[in-house]
C-alpha cells in the first residue's frame, strides 16, 4: 500500500468577487502518493493554482481539509504553516520568482537561512544543488537578470531543493520557456522524481502529460476525472 | 562601504546593505534626515553645556562657603557675633573680613594710574584659605606690605617690590594672589589685602566690627543646617544678619541651564521627528515594492520574524551609518565653530558635551527604528499568497 504524501478532503475555496462568490475549488478531493508525478491540468480560471497553492501551505480552503504528511494544515499556526513549507516542500515558479539582489548561489543559500545553516555548509550545498540543476558553474555568480530564463528556472529548481523537501511544487514551470528549454526542466523535474521526490506540476500544456503518472483534471474548480 | 568579514557571511546583513544600495538615492536622502537630527539634537546639547560651563567657569566657588552679612540698618558684624559663629559644629573655618573701597594710585613714568579697588584686612592664614599666591610672599604683620589680586597687578601692570600709593600712603607689593574669577564671597582678583596695622592706618575711623564673615564648612551636605545654627544663634531675638550659601546660586544656575539644554534639545529632537518620519516613509515604500520578494521569501520558508528581523536590521544599519556620520559631523563642526568664532574649543571635549554626542547618536539609532518598526511589522504580516501575486 503506497503512503498518501497529500490528501486533498472535499476542499472548497470561495472567493468573493463585488457580490458574487466565485467557486475555485469545488469540494475537491484527492489522494497523491509518495514518489508521484502528478501534473494538474486544466484551462486558465479552472482551480489548478489555487489547488496547489494549498498544497504549498500558502492559501487555506474555505471548508474541507488538507493534510501533508498526515498533518491537517488548518490546524497549524503561521508559525506551523512556515516550518511545514520550509523542511517539506519546494516551490518552483512560472515567473522563476528570484530575489533580484542575490547570485544564482545566494538565491538557493535563502531557504537555508531560514532553517539556520552555517554559511559554509549551506554555500557548499548550493554549489551542489546547482550542479544538479545543470547550471553551468560559471553562472553561479550571476545575478538572476544575467541569466537566461532556462538557467533562471535552473537556479529555482536549486532553490527549492535546498531543504531536501518532500514534495516538489510547480506552477507552469515552463510556462515562461520555449519548448526545448521547458523539456529540458520536465526532464530534470523527472530525474528528481526518479531519485524519490513527489512532483507535482500545474499545467495547461498537455504535452507535460507525457512525464507524469498521475492526472488531475479541473475543470471549473471541480475534479473532472482522475485516472491512477 | 565594506562589512567586515563576520557580517559578510551573515545573509540578512548582506542583504539589507544591497537593499538600501539598490536604492541608493532614496537611502542617502533618509540618511541625510537621520544625520541632520542627530547634528540638531547634539549640538544643541553641545551648545546649552558649552553655555553652562563658561558661566560655571567664571564662578570659582565651589558652593561650600555661608556668607554671613549684616542686615541693613546694622552697621557691621561684632566679635561676640564671630565667637557664636565659631560655635557652630561643622564648621571648616570662619573668616571675618573687613573691606573698605578706595582709589589707588601707581606713578608710572610721569603719570599716574588710578584704578578702584577692594582693601581688605583678612588674617594671613585666613587669606591663603580663600586665594593661593602666583608669585612672592604674604604681607608681614604690623608692615606697609599688601598683597593684590591678579586682575590689580595686570591692569596696572604691578611687579613685586614696587609701590603703590593708597590715600597718600604707599603701600609696597610683595605678593600677587592667582586668578580665581568671580566669587560670592570675596572679589580676591581685585582686591588689595594688607595688614591689620596698615589699614587701621587707612581707614582710622573704621567700625568696630567686620563687613562680612565667610564660613567655609568642613561638609557640603550640612551646609544647610550650619546656615540654620548661625541664624538661630544669632538672630535669636531681633534679625541682625543674613546667611547666605554660595552654592544656592550654582544650584540654582545648574537647574536652568539644564532646562535650557533640555529646549534647545527638545527643539532638536524636532528635527529628528521629522527624519523618524521621513524613515517610516522610505521603508513603507521599500515593503511595498518588495512586497513579491517578500512572498517569495516566504514561499521559501521565512517566517514572520524572519521577515522582521531583515526590514529592522535594513532600519537599524541606515541608522547606525546616518547616526555614525551625523556624530562625526558635531564632532567636526563644532570645533570648527568654536575654534573660528570662540577661539576655544575646550567645552566641547569635556565629558559633558560628548554625553550629548552619544546622545544623539543613540536617538538617531533609535529613531530608525522606531521608523522602520511599522513597515516591517506590516511586511511580516503580509500573507504570502498576496506578496506572491503582487505586480
């Protein structure tokens, strides 16, 4: 029996637009196993994001439930909710998100930071991490504007691998890179699954379906099938 | 600006000085607010010590003497009055003083010098208690000897061993006394001290008693309650003396100025309101620009005290640095100030005056903040899902 990573009960997400209350999550409910590839598909509008933002600890359900490694996260503080996202789950970006002041290397140094690595470790581990991420080390250097989008997505991928989490998060991780470079990501995403990550992709490309075992469809915030 | 090696390996650090570096203009501009308050603020110290100190300086009491004078309508202090004085416990010395005003003359060349003095007859250990001698001796008992103050011998130009004629007796100078400022006793700078014998000479129809009669008391803590004894001995049954304490005046003189440093501060700390202000303004800004990176941060994993600590710590080295040079510049511009208009800038390096510099160092750290705590209170509540989305 595989371990359930994230379990996803009847969630509902209601945003008020003016007077009218927008369904974005629809009583929502599934199940993601430990060493996953799920991608969530779905048209613009249709409650992927905000699933995974869920997901991430980073936006709380109207009603329903969440649990991470059978943690409900409605019962966690903010407290609760930042030391969850910082040891469990790696976040990866369409618009790569990096901190505009700090080099590739000082970029996947943060997350460290704020789990109390000694400089000289966490500088070493990231050095690391962007070798595996493929960036060339040269670039290490480099701030984020320097860099081409593909390495950018690169020094994001690092970084969110920096506290070993357990779940990998990406939304529209190629959505800002031509299809080779986007390849090039799935492709790394998929050795990081490979080596025991659980990855999970938002997407609206169908041709990332390709790297993935698991499918969620959403379609107006309601699950529209989900094959195993 | 270089961080030291410690800091460089510290990311919070690194990362507040690129923040204010990366907005450079804006940072200076803060800055220059910061600085102009802590100038205010400790030159404005600076300037109310500097005033209290050169007034201070030109008393030379140091508060321990009662000057005990007859009220008006009696004529003079009697020897039984001096003997119950003498009576009173704590009780250093008593010194009675008689004093006359006179004109002396000093033939100098062909011409004559006249100049308005004090003549006073005080023991010659009594003397030595009020002024020290610069240069000779004191006057011999029974001789035409004196002694002058410092002021005397400068105006007129007096050495030792030369003459000076008082109401047609001439008087040599053996000793001139050290300059010693104004006084609440005395006036020893300009005074002429000669013997008993002398000035009975000059003034043979003098009263029988003393003008004054100075108490130095052994402890400045009973001064009080030796002015008390002297009234109650003496003026038991009718008022014939006054009491006076010499430091009343310093007292009283150290509490205004304390409360004009205290305006001239509080003008000052105007100022550095202003740059609070000025700071709360900059870094509400830099949280609201930075209100994606701040999603991200958190995204990555900070918590809100992470977040906390990095805006405070941006506060406190923009305030340290402002501060830091806003010291400097006092420091600098006060002696430049002072040695161009006073031509004396040894207020300004007393104890006193650099308590106002660290003061107004340490109101410039305080005052960033003060200024940085809202904004990054407000950046450490933002939920991350909002930072992140924020364009």
């Amino acid at each position: 029996m595989p371990e359930t990573i994230a379990d996803i009960r009847k969630v509902t997400k209601i945003y008020t637009l003016g007077e009218n209350k927008i369904y974005a999550l629809n009583k929502v409910s599934a199940k993601i196993e430990k060493g996953d590839f799920v991608t969530i598909m779905g048209s613009s509008g249709s409650g992927k994001s905000t699933l995974l933002n869920m997901l991430g600890c980073l936006d709380l359900p109207t009603s329903g439930k969440v649990l991470i490694n059978n943690t409900d996260l409605s019962k966690l503080d903010d407290e609760g909710l930042t030391s969850l996202r910082r040891n469990n789950i790696g976040f990866i970006f369409q618009q790569f998100n990096l901190i505009q002041t700090l080099t590739a290397v000082e970029n996947v140094e943060i997350p460290m930071i704020f789990n109390g690595a000694s400089p000289g470790k966490r500088r070493k581990r990231a050095l690391k991490l962007l070798q595996r991420a493929q960036l060339p080390p040269e670039y290490a250097d480099h701030k984020p504007n320097e860099l081409s989008g593909g390495q950018q997505q690169r020094v994001a991928i690092a970084r969110a691998l920096a506290n070993n989490p357990t779940i990998l998060l990406a939304d529209e991780p190629t959505g800002n890179l031509d299809s080779k470079t986007g390849h090039g990501v799935m492709e790394l995403l998929r050795e990081l699954n490979q080596a025991g990550t659980t990855v999970i992709v938002v997407t609206h490309d169908p041709r990332m379906e390709e790297y993935s075992r698991t499918t969620i469809r959403l379609q107006d915030g309601e699950v529209v099938n989900e094959n195993p | 600006m270089r961080i030291p090696d410690p800091l460089k390996n510290n990311m919070y650090a690194e990362l507040a000085r690129r923040n204010l570096k990366r907005q450079a203009v804006r940072t200076v501009l803060a800055a220059i607010g910061i600085i102009i308050g802590v100038i205010a603020i400790s030159s404005m110290g600076i300037l109310g010590n500097s005033l209290k100190l050169s007034v201070t300086d030109s008393f030379s009491d140091i508060g321990d003497k009662i000057i005990v004078s007859p009220v008006p309508g009696e004529d003079f202090i009697t020897d039984k009055q001096v003997d119950q004085i003498k009576k009173v416990s704590n009780i250093e010395s008593v010194i009675p003083v008689i004093s006359g005003g006179e004109i002396v003359e000093y033939k100098k060349g062909g011409t004559t010098i006249q100049y308005y003095v004090a003549v006073y007859d005080i023991k010659k250990d009594d003397l030595d208690k009020l002024a020290d001698l610069q240069e000779g001796r004191h006057f011999k008992p029974g001789s035409t000897e004196c002694v002058v103050g410092s002021s005397i011998a400068k105006n007129l130009d007096l050495k030792l061993g030369q003459k000076i004629e008082i109401d047609g007796s001439n008087l040599r100078v053996v000793g001139i006394l050290k300059e010693r400022g104004l006084g609440f006793d005395i006036n020893t700078d300009s005074g002429v001290f000669t013997s008993s014998e002398m000035y009975g000479k000059l003034y043979p129809d003098a009263d029988e008693g003393y003008g004054t009669v100075i108490v130095i008391v052994k402890d400045i803590d009973k001064i009080d309650s030796v002015m008390k004894d002297i009234k109650e001995r003496i003026n038991k049954k009718d008022e014939l003396v006054t009491v006076f304490a010499t430091n009343s005046i310093t007292e009283s003189l150290d509490s205004v100025f304390k409360s004009i440093s205290l305006f001239l501060m509080g003008i000052g700390s105007i100022s550095l309101l202003v740059a609070g202000v000025s700071i709360l303004n900059v870094m509400l800004m830099s949280t609201m620009e930075r209100t994606k990176e701040i999603g991200i941060m958190k995204a990555v994993g900070a918590s809100r005290r992470d977040i906390l600590k990095m805006f405070l710590l941006e506060a406190l080295f923009l305030g340290v640095i402002a501060s830091t040079a806003g010291a400097i510049l006092t420091i600098g511009g006060s002696y430049l100030i002072m040695s161009l208009l006073v031509k004396n800038t040894s207020y300004l390096f007393t104890l006193s005056s650099m308590f106002y510099v660290v003061e107004g160092f340490f109101f410039g750290i305080a005052t960033s903040l003060l200024g940085g705590m809202y904004p990054a209170w407000k950046a450490s509540m933002m939920r991350p899902l909002d930072a992140l989305r924020y364009e």
